[in-house]
C-alpha cells in the first residue's frame, strides 16, 4: 500500500504502460508502478493487451484501483476511446502521461525512407497530439489536470539520424504550446527528456541490431555521462511523480532532462 499517496485520488491514464521484454524495468512500468504506489487510480492503455497485463499485475501489490485497454495512438478514433474509456469508468481524467514512442527505421537524411519518416512522426507526435487532443475537453471541464509528455534529451543534442530527434524537438514545442494554450484552465502540461537510460527499449534493440553484447552496450553508454553510468525508468518516473502531483502545480511549459549531466556537456 501507499505511504505518502502524493496522487491520492488523482486518475491517471498511462500511454505505453507496458514494456518492451528486457532485463530491466522500461519507463512505462516504472511510471504505472510508481503511481499506483503514490495512490493514483490508473488506466494502463498499451497496444498489447499481453503487455498491459503484465503492467496490471505488477501494480496490484500497491492495492489500489487500476483497469486496462487496448488502443493504437496512430489512429484518431482510439485516442478518442482512451478519453471516453476512463471518463466512463472512473468519472474524471487528473493526469495524462505520454510515453509511447519509436526510433526503428530511422537514419541519416539522404538514407531516410519517406515511409520510415511517416511512421515515426505518425506515433511520436501525431499519435501525442491526438492523445492531448482527446483529453483536454474533459481537463478544461475540471479546470484541472497535468499532461507529462516524454521527449528525449535527443531533442537538444546531436544525433545521428533525423527523425527520432525532430518529432522529440516536436514534442517540446507542442508541450510548450498546449500549456500556454491551458493555463487559463488550470492545465499544466510538461515534458521529461530522459538521456541514456538502461531499459529494455534502448538496450535489448541495440544489442539485437549490433550484435554486441549488453554489457558492452551499457559499458559504452554509461562513459558518456557526466555522472559516469545511466539512469533507469525509476528516475523517469520519478519525475513524472513530481509534474503529476499537487508539488507542481505551479510548474507548466517546463522541458525536464533526467540525464545525469548529459545535456550540460553543451557548454
């Protein structure tokens, strides 16, 4: 059970609360177990039931109230359904966490399929601003709520290919725009750019399309860091705790890196 329920009576809906397989915890797990522990009714939304599933049972040890459902953010009329789903069962929306994304297929410009291009944007920033879209008639009703969008420390440093790191620059304009747009309503809305961080997305891709083991990945990753070694999903749902509890409520527009120092190495 909860000790300090920080999200006491707060409802959440968690896009991508499921994990890819892996060794370690991925972001959305971290953030479903972390406010289900600081007391927050959730709905698990992933586009694998199996995978939503394994989220439900790992939250249920903290005893509170959770629900899941399947959804696509590609398409309209799922984003549209997340929204409706949690207003049905549970009254109110308090708090949207944005954390589905994808980088496979990207590459330098002249390489870059179109195809590959229109994928990636279409689930980083088009599926994010459907999800925002479809959420914030009910958030302007309460004259409440928190959007936590996750964008990537890619969005401000240099990057090998093009589209992962524009649609996360994306994502930090549209996060910016959405909370000036909502502030009036009492809406906050605010984006986490993790760095390197040890999940099963960033790990288990790398070691399958190299063929190099993890160890060396992780030993390779964690030399770029300031602090010497990289974070996991717990300091990302750290974070998502603060923006989605009462603690910010005068926090809006705000770009978090949760990157151990990375982006300071710009100086």
């Amino acid at each position: 059970m909860n000790h300090s329920g920080r999200l006491e009576g707060k409802v959440a809906i968690i896009v991508g609360a499921g994990q890819e397989p892996g060794e370690t915890i991925g972001n959305g797990r971290a953030v479903s177990e972390r406010f289900a522990e600081e007391g927050a009714t959730l709905l698990l939304v992933d586009i694998g039931q199996d995978r939503a599933d394994a989220t439900f049972h790992a939250v249920k040890k903290y005893g509170g109230v959770a629900s899941t459902m399947t959804a696509d953010i590609t398409n309209e009329e799922d984003c549209k359904r997340i929204a409706a789903t949690c207003l049905e069962r549970y009254g109110r929306i308090d708090i949207l966490h944005n954390n589905v994304g994808k980088s496979e297929g990207d590459r330098k410009t002249v390489d870059l399929d179109v195809k590959a291009w229109d994928d990636i944007m279409g689930l980083n920033l088009r599926g994010m601003f459907m999800t925002c879209k479809h959420v914030l008639p009910a958030m302007i009703k309460q004259k409440a709520g928190s959007i936590i969008n996750i964008s990537s420390t890619s969005s401000l440093a240099a990057r090998p290919t093009l589209t992962y790191k524009t649609s996360k620059g994306a994502i930090n304009t549209m996060t910016q725009h959405i909370a000036m747009e909502n502030a009036a309503f009492g809406i906050r809305a605010n984006a986490i750019l993790p760095g390197f961080m040890d999940t099963p997305m960033a790990i288990e891709r790398r070691a399958r399309e190299t063929g190099v083991t993890r160890e060396e990945i992780r030993a390779a990753r964690d030399k770029l860091v300031p602090m010497g070694y990289m974070g996991t999903a717990w300091d990302v749902a750290n974070a998502a705790v603060f923006f989605a509890s009462d603690e910010s409520k005068y926090v809006t527009g705000v770009l978090m890196p949760v990157d151990g120092g990375l982006l300071i190495k710009r100086g």
